[in-house]
C-alpha cells in the first residue's frame, strides 16, 4: 500500500511492487501482521515530507517470519519475528526489509496480531513511564487518552512499579482502564475535570500539546509533563515538559527492550488489547478510525 502524494486517505494506492532484497545487517520479512499508529497517518499527512522518498510505503511495526538474510543478520530463515519503528517499516505490504538489529525473536507465546500492535506503543510507553518518568512506589501518574494504544499500556507499566494511576477514556472505556489498573477514572468530558487534580508527579498526554498544558497547575514542583505527539507548551517553570515521541524512542537499540516487554506478555503482566483487524486494502479507512487499544492490518 503505497503513496505518490502527501496528503488524505485518498492517495493510498495498494500495487504490485517487485520484492525487496534484504542487504548487508537486514532480513527480508513475510508480514503477517502490521500495527496502525497514529504516526503513520501523520507521516501520510507530510509529517515528514522532506526525509522520505515517494513513492513511499508505510508501517511503523510489525510481526511475520524471516524469509530472507542479509550477510551478518543474525535472524536465520524461519525465525519469528517482531519489531521496527523508524519511522516506516515498510509493512503495509506482503514482504518488507529491515534491519535485523532492530527486530527481536517472537516468543511462542505471543501471537502475531499482539507481536505487531507491541512496538511503537510499547516502547513509548516504556520510556514515557521507566526511562524519562522514572515512576516510583507512590507516585501519582496521570495517562491522559489511556484507552489508546500507548496509554492502555503506560497504565500497566506505571501500576507495575507502584504508582497511584488516574486515568481519562471515555465512559464506554472505564471498565476497560479499572481492569488494567487504573485507581482513578476520570470522563474527560466532564467540564472543569482538570482543575479538580493536584499533585500529580507525572502526566503522559496522548492527545495534544494544548490538553497537556491544560494539566500544567496539577503538577508537583520537580514533577515531569510527556506530550507523545507534539512539542509541549513550555511550563510555567518548576517542572519539566518533553516530546516523547516515535522518532525520540527509534534512536535506541530496539531488541532488548523489545524482548523485555514480549516477556511481560508471555508472563501475563503486561496485556496488549487488539481489537480490530484489517486487510491491506482497508489501511486507508482504518487510519481514520479510533480503537480501543491496538487495530492490525494482516497483509
């Protein structure tokens, strides 16, 4: 599924294309699942107009098996495979090349579905709540859109490590966020919600810079804002606001963090709702709607 133009739903173009040819470090993948992210339909948008080529083909994230290596990919023919970020895989299509590095082996487990929709929303959750948080015993973390695919895991993670967790979802979404931990559920329609917070020591804000900001009177001097889609509104001062975002996270190494969240998974600690599967030729419906937790496209 590829596009010739920035810009709306309408340019997505699903073609027959030859196969990619994995190269030195890569793999070439059979796609058997490939996860929706808002960053692909920003990316689609022109987000990043000026850094990648068209026709371009997009995918953040994905899971399938290796079918093809590169000299010193250390992913042999066979393996089970899930990963990439940056900030396209290429995975809305039947095969794609990646860097093997950027992969991890795929546990039994795991499913290719839950595999896929793990990335991009697990990793930035992990470093919204672990690496950049720093959340603790105590703690009081608010997940602002925790229906969503970073936020339904970012409650689980920052439960994990002992924090007090509010949550905002719609009404339809609290039964879903008290089962993943969340102490607090707040509907984020209700007027004057975010006055009614104080003390909190970190906000992850999966909707705007301008909801985030919104939340700035509620945090504790020395407490932190995460905004995951847009450059924050600079705070007021005694605390610290950051983007943490898909093209912040894509510049670590990937496998072992990967690895770490699948055995969360395999464990039964942390959970990946996806509730939503689609064929190649819906991605251009699919970017244009809102799930609870993870949507799949499956090639």
């Amino acid at each position: 599924m590829q596009i010739d133009a920035w810009g709306g739903p309408e340019q997505l173009i699903q073609r027959r294309v030859p196969r990619p040819v994995p190269g030195p470090g890569q793999v070439l993948v059979r796609v058997r699942a490939a996860a929706l992210n808002a960053v692909d339909r920003r990316v689609r948008q022109g987000y990043m107009d000026e850094q990648l080529p068209l026709p371009y083909t997009g995918g953040s994230d994905f899971s399938g098996v290796v079918e093809a290596a590169g000299d010193g990919a250390d992913l042999p023919p066979g393996t089970a495979v899930f990963g990439a970020l940056w900030p396209t895989s290429g995975a809305y299509a039947e095969y794609t090349v990646f860097d093997a590095a950027d992969l991890a082996r795929k546990p039994e487990g795991l499913g290719f579905d839950e595999a896929a929709a793990l990335p991009v929303a697990g990793i930035t959750a992990r470093v919204a709540v672990l690496d950049d948080g720093r959340v603790r015993q105590g703690q009081r973390v608010l997940v602002q859109g925790a229906a969503g695919g970073v936020g339904h895991l970012g409650v689980q993670l920052a439960k994990m490590q002992g924090a007090h967790v509010i949550a905002t979802a719609s009404p339809a979404n609290h039964d879903f966020v008290r089962a993943l931990g969340a102490d607090e559920v707040i509907d984020y329609h209700e007027p004057g919600w975010a006055a009614r917070l104080d003390g909190l020591d970190l906000v992850i804000d999966g909707v705007s810079a301008a909801s985030l900001s919104a939340l700035y009177p509620a945090i504790r001097p020395g407490g932190l804002a995460i905004s995951l889609f847009d450059p924050p509104v600079p705070p007021p001062g005694g605390f610290e606001a950051r983007l943490v975002g898909t093209l912040a996270v894509a510049r670590q190494p990937l496998r072992a963090p990967l690895e770490a969240l699948a055995r969360l998974v395999t464990e039964g600690t942390l959970r990946v709702e996806v509730t939503a599967a689609y064929r190649l030729s819906e991605i251009a419906a699919a970017q244009e709607t809102s799930v609870r937790g993870k949507a799949v496209v499956r090639p």
